[in-house]
C-alpha cells in the first residue's frame, strides 16, 4: 500500500511537471536553453483569469475607460459589450506573488491579461508552478528600421524646394511642405474648414523632443504624454534614455503648424504622445512598450493612431519573426493592433522600408487585416524603391495606401525653427494618410474604421486595380470628402450643418460645379467676385430645401483668373477660390 501512495505521488508530480513545462512557449524554451542561469530574460508571464472581484466595473465602465473611449466603441460595439473582461485591471494580487518571487515589472496588459518583466531561468520555473500562471513567452523586439537616417547624401527633389504660397487656390502658405500635403488634396480640405478638430490622434515613436518649444508646434493641442521606455511624462530628450529626432519630423508631418514653413493635415487635433522604442538599444522596439501605449491611449479615448515603426530580425538567441508569420495572426502586437480597430479605433502604421522582393517584406504590425499599412512614393506619384510590398502570406494585398514619403519637408530638433528635407521612409508617409483620416474623421465623426479605410480606398488612385506595391494607390482626401458628404447612401440624410464645397473641377474651362448642403429650409445667396472682392454677379439668391444641393457655374463670359465664391445662409457664411483657365 506504501508502494502503491509512492508511486502516485510520484505520477502526479511528473505530471505536474509536464504542466509546468508545457506553459513556457517553444520561442521561450529555444532562449532559455541558450542562456545562462543567472541571465535575465524580458519575458511575458500570462494569466488564467482576472480575479472573483471584476462584477463592479461592469457595473460603472467609466472605472476602466473614459467617457470618450466609451463613446468612441460605441460605434462599433452594443451596449452590453461596450466593455469585456479584456479591459479589467491585471490581477496584483497575481502580480504581487510572482514579484515576491523576483520578478521584476516593466508593463501590464489588460487585453492579453499578463505582465512583462525580467526573471532568471529558475525564477521562470517557480512562476510556471502556479496554477494562475497560463502560459509563459519571449517578449519580442525589434531592430529599428532607421532608413531615413540613412539616405543623408541624397539630393532634394528640386520640387520640393523653395516652394512659397501657391497662386491664387489655397487660403494657407504650405511653404515648402505644399508638395507633400498637395499631393493627397488636403489643402482644398483645409480651405473647407477641416484641420482634424475634435480628433484625438496618438503618436507613437521615439520620443518628441522639442515639441514644447519648436515653432511648428505652438499652436498644438497636446492633451498626454507618457514615456513607456523610463516611465515617466518626459518624452523630449533628457538625461533618460532615448533620442526623439524622429519623432519631431513624424509629429510635424501629421500636425505641425507655421505658415510659410510647414503645415500638416491634422493641425487642429489633439494629441497623446506616447514614447515607446529606445534608441539606446540595439533592440529599441519591445511589443510591450507600444501595447501598453496602445492600451493607455484607448482608456483616454484616442480616435486613430499613427505608428512609423519597422523591424528586422532579431539578434540571437532571440527568435525572429520572417516574412511567412506575416499572415495578420502571428505577431502579437499585430493582434494587438487588429483588437484595438475592433474597439472603434483606426490604426496606421508604415508598411517598412525593406523594398521589393519575391515575397512580401512587411513589418508587424502593417500585416494586420485591420491595419492601415501605408507605402511611400516621390513627388512624381511613383513608388519609392524602398517602400515594403506584399502581399500578406494569406493572400491579402499590402500595403494599403500610399503617400509621399521621399524627401518630405520635416521639422527637426536641432533648433526651435529647424527643418529639413533629406530623409526619407514610410516612417513619413504614414503620418500623412493618418492626418488626412483625422479630417474626414472631423467632417464624419460616426465612420468607423472599417468603413473610413473603405472610404479612402474608394477614392484613392488606384480604387479600381489594387495591387502589391501601391495597394489601392495615393490617398485623395478631397475626393474622400465629396464622396463622404455627398454619396448615395446620404441622399436623404439631412446634413448636420451647412457647408460649401470646393468646386470640381478646379482649375475648370469653362464650367464648374458647386455643391453645397443646409441642415434647415433656408434662404441660401452665393456670390461671385473677382480677387479684389468686387460682386460680378449673385449665382443663387433663393430658398433651399435641407440636403445637399448641386449648381452649375457656366464662366464662358468670365476672363482666365482666380475668382472667389461666398455663400451666406442663415449665420454661416463661407468664401473659396476658383481658377478659370482658358
């Protein structure tokens, strides 16, 4: 009988054992085998559940997320899932016992229910032994792709240079950051009176130094800052670790604001900067770092992201991602991208600066079936040799859209009015394409992500023939705004305030159209004056129904020149500028 307990005893604990070993992930174990015993690893420790004590955030949801981050999902999701289990705090009393066992905390996540950390392969296996333990990974991080900073020797494209105010069509002096924002029609969306107003954008990069005192960012609207390397607010350059040259140029390509000089799509936003690689590192992108960004800029209530980030393979024994796990569920931080689009947020990430090749040569996250992957061309509107292609290993096309990536007109640290035009990536191209959704965001603040990525595909060059390098093409943002404003489906929905559209075409010979929209029955007057603001002639003068309207402007009297249109309605009044070119 004694031999019989001994044997059972035994039994249960090679089958405890088995267990335990079983938690640790077969990346982690290759690690673990190839290192020393006293060598800390960044490791992921995951739990089974968060706790008995989870029924009082259900109850009052705003314990976990803001209002905002509420209203946002609230596009997506029910009432009744508005929050999941997903968004309840990690358990600390689970994080306490394993730090008490010399775990050392660097980030928690509530969406995957885990921490990460550093621990000594025996203090991996005592965290094995615990029963909430459920699984136990490698944190994985990436070498960052610095491309930009490598093409310093490369020539500006003449057309990006000494470019002052555009004659006589646009209402803002882009200076020399014309071309770039030109090219995806933003400034017509800007002449409308889109600037990304009530849109909450967070950056992710290295840092941002100087964006308390640079002249391009005087005017934003910074609302948070967290550095997710050091743990602190600071995310300028300091005595911590990190260097944030280039998330200067990326913040002023997306919203910096100084007439004459540089001007970006979504000036008018507010921002959350979030500092999550580490330039100090050879490894300076750790998926923990920008999942925790993502997660805090959910519960704050962000709208959309922007992430420059790129990878290439690890350093051993660390394991690598290739180009075969970019199948849109491998990488965990692309899941992680891919669930923050399904709680209401539209997620942008450059597609990578690895070329073209046999296969696709994407960086997680742009493999994501959500993920707005975005390429880069030149100022001609032709793929830059660098920008990464697809397609995905399950057969879907990548990258998304593109933008100007070449030779953009940055903002940089090295004075409060420094700029530059030498780098190059999609690192610049993907603030673009988000700066550009803040704006139709602003003008239709109910899209989600998935019918606002739907949107700007429609419209973009090419919607109809999408392929592996230029996915479904350049962005049009002004298109993307008629289409919104004006496309089938809202032909009986009453507009929400008035509005006056840039005419199309524009330049025009010799007529035009001029669409326009009044939530009320009202008297609606469009003028039309020459550039000195001398009347020619009244073009409407009489009482609307609510829609949105379309009239013809017929200028075969008129002489070759700019020309400005006001329409006055009710209290709204609003002037554009058209061009006759004969």
């Amino acid at each position: 009988m004694r031999l019989l307990s001994i044997t059972i005893i035994l039994f249960a604990g090679i089958m405890f054992a088995q267990s335990s070993v079983e938690k640790f992930t077969p990346q982690l174990n290759a690690v673990v085998s190839s290192v020393g015993g006293n060598e800390e690893l960044l490791v992921w420790v995951f739990f089974t559940d968060k706790g008995n004590e989870t029924q009082n955030y259900f109850l009052k949801p705003s314990t976990v997320v803001s209002e905002k981050s509420l209203k946002r999902r609230a596009k997506v999701l029910s009432q009744e899932n508005i929050i999941s289990e997903n968004d309840l705090p990690v358990n600390q009393n689970y994080i306490d016992q394993i730090k008490s066992l010399g775990f050392q905390l660097k980030q928690k996540t509530k969406w995957f229910n885990g921490v990460s950390g550093w621990a000594t392969k025996a203090e991996l296996a005592q965290f094995a032994n615990l029963p909430f333990v459920k699984q136990l990974d490698i944190v994985y991080r990436f070498r960052k792709d610095n491309f930009e900073e490598e093409i310093h020797n490369e020539i500006p494209e003449e057309s990006n240079q000494n470019l002052s105010k555009p004659t006589g069509t646009n209402s803002l002096n882009y200076g020399q950051s014309l071309t770039q924002v030109n090219i995806i029609s933003v400034p017509q969306v800007h002449d409308l009176g889109y600037t990304g107003n009530g849109i909450t954008i967070c950056m992710m990069d290295a840092g941002f130094d100087k964006w308390t005192t640079h002249q391009v960012f005087s005017t934003m609207n910074v609302i948070a800052t967290w550095d997710f390397v050091n743990g602190d607010a600071d995310v300028e350059n300091g005595i911590d670790m990190g260097e944030g040259s280039h998330g200067t140029s990326t913040l002023s390509l997306i919203g910096g604001f100084y007439e004459g000089q540089l001007i970006g799509p979504a000036f008018g936003a507010e921002f959350i900067l979030a500092k999550t690689e580490n330039t100090e590192s050879e490894t300076p992108i750790e998926e923990d770092n920008w999942l925790a960004a993502m997660e805090w800029a959910d519960s704050i209530g962000v709208d959309l992201t922007s992430t420059s980030l790129g990878y290439i393979d690890f350093d051993p024994p660390y394991p690598s991602y290739t180009w075969m796990d970019m199948d849109g569920n491998t990488c965990r931080i692309t899941n992680s991208a891919d669930y923050a689009v399904s709680l209401g947020i539209f997620v942008v990430n450059s597609a990578g600066n690895s070329g073209y090749d046999v296969h696709n040569t994407l960086g997680a996250p742009s493999d994501g079936d959500s993920v707005i992957a975005v390429g880069s061309v030149n100022s001609s509107g032709t793929r830059s040799g660098f920008s990464s292609v697809g397609p995905t290993v399950d057969g879907r096309i990548k990258p998304d859209l593109m933008a100007m990536g070449s030779n953009n007109y940055v903002a940089c640290n090295g004075s409060n009015n420094c700029y530059s035009s030498w780098g190059s990536g999609t690192s610049w191209s993907c603030p673009m394409v988000a700066g550009a959704a803040a704006l139709l965001l602003e003008a239709d603040p109910s899209l989600t992500p998935m019918q606002l990525a739907a949107l700007m595909k429609s419209t973009a060059s090419k919607s109809t023939n999408p392929d592996n390098l230029y996915g479904w093409g350049i962005i049009n943002t002004y298109a993307a705004l008629q289409s919104l404003l004006t496309n089938a489906d809202n032909t009986t929905k009453v507009p929400e305030d008035f509005y006056l559209l840039q005419n199309y075409p524009n330049p025009f010979n010799p007529s035009t159209k001029i669409r326009f929209a009044v939530p009320e029955k009202s008297n609606v007057k469009i003028y039309l004056y020459d550039i000195l603001g001398s009347e020619i002639s009244v073009i409407l003068d009489e009482e609307v129904n609510p829609g949105v309207q379309e009239i013809e402007l017929n200028g075969s009297n008129l002489t070759s020149g700019v020309y400005l249109l006001r329409m006055i309605a009710n209290n709204y009044q609003q002037t554009i500028k058209i061009s006759l070119l004969k």
